[in-house]
C-alpha cells in the first residue's frame, strides 16, 4: 500500500529528477511488490499483470515523449520503456529470486 502511495504521489512530480523517481522505484517500490516472491509459483497471468504494473509505473516517471517526426505527444511502449529505463525487467528479477 505505502509503495502505491508513494507511485501516485512521487512520480508524477515535475519538481523531482528522474533520477531520484528511478532510485524511489528501486528501493521502494520494487522491494514491496517482489516480497515473498520466492513462494510464488508464477502464471502468465500473474506476469502479465506484474509488467502491467511495472510499465505503469515507469510511463509516471518518464513521461510522454514528443515523436520525432509528426511532433505530438505520444506514450511509451514498453520497448521504449526498456531502453530508458536500462535495467532487467520485474519478471527476470522475480525468476531469479526464487531459484
């Protein structure tokens, strides 16, 4: 609860950096949603709604983007996401947590 708390009120802020929003997703708010991850056993569903969340969350911290050729504003796909975001997705860090 206080993870979901703190992505409402955090991340949509223009006056943090996106760095620290990163380092808030990092330490806060992927440690609650991973706990216990080791008892889990995993479905697609269960995966599918983990990287729903995750992108969810990563589109709060970095925003709409401006497409290069047609200007306007567009959300980011999870490719796009990946790529800023730079690091190993909710799914990969969970699997090896429960080996």
């Amino acid at each position: 609860m206080l993870a979901f708390i703190r992505c409402t009120i955090f991340l949509p802020s223009i006056s943090l950096s996106k760095n620290l929003k990163i380092e808030e997703h990092r330490t806060v708010i992927l440690p609650v949603v991973l706990y216990g991850c080791k008892t889990w056993s995993l479905t697609m569903k269960d995966e599918h709604g983990l990287r729903l969340s995750e992108n969810r969350v990563l589109r709060r911290i970095f925003g709409p983007k401006r497409d290069e050729v047609t200007r306007e504003w567009r959300k980011l796909h999870k490719e796009g996401l990946y790529e800023l975001y730079s690091s190993t997705n909710i799914i990969r860090v969970s699997l090896s947590r429960m080996r």
